[in-house]
C-alpha cells in the first residue's frame, strides 16, 4: 500500500487576514485569528500589521461597464439539455 503524505502550506499573511476579516469585524480578534492560522506569536502579527501599507476599500461587488463608461447588460446564458444516445 502506497503512503501518502499531507502537504502542510500555512496561509500567507494576507490570505489569512482576508479570512480573518470575514470571520470577524474586531481588528484585534482579526490579529488573533491570523496569528492562529499562521502558528505565530501575536506580536509578529501585530508588528508586521503595523508596518503593512493600508489598504483600500474592497469592495465585494463590481460593475461592468463598456468603453464609454455606459452599464452594459449581463451576457445572455443559454443551457442546452441533450438527451443522451441510445446505443
């Protein structure tokens, strides 16, 4: 039987702070929960929080628009169901 073997790859610093920041609206719970995702010292999270450049609003949703600045409509989907053959 083959052995197999689990990769372990923590989170990077940022990836574990988006995952804070939608686990919890508390800046300082967020330091904890990325220190805790990250097997670091709540120190090291908050000194390199400290030196992080800030950032802008995210926003969750995005608007498409056409070269002229104009909203364009949702692109039209189609689904197709086919019966499969009979052999």
């Amino acid at each position: 039987m083959a052995q197999y073997r689990t990769k372990y790859e923590p989170p990077e610093m940022e990836e574990a702070l988006a995952a804070a920041e939608g686990l919890s609206q508390e800046p300082e719970e967020q330091l904890e929960i990325v220190a805790s995702l990250m097997g670091l010292d709540l120190e090291e999270v908050r000194s390199w929080h400290a030196q992080r450049k800030p950032q802008r609003a995210r926003s969750r949703f995005t608007l498409t628009t056409t070269r002229k600045g104009v909203p364009r409509s949702a692109p039209e989907v189609v689904v197709l169901k086919r019966r499969p053959r009979a052999a």
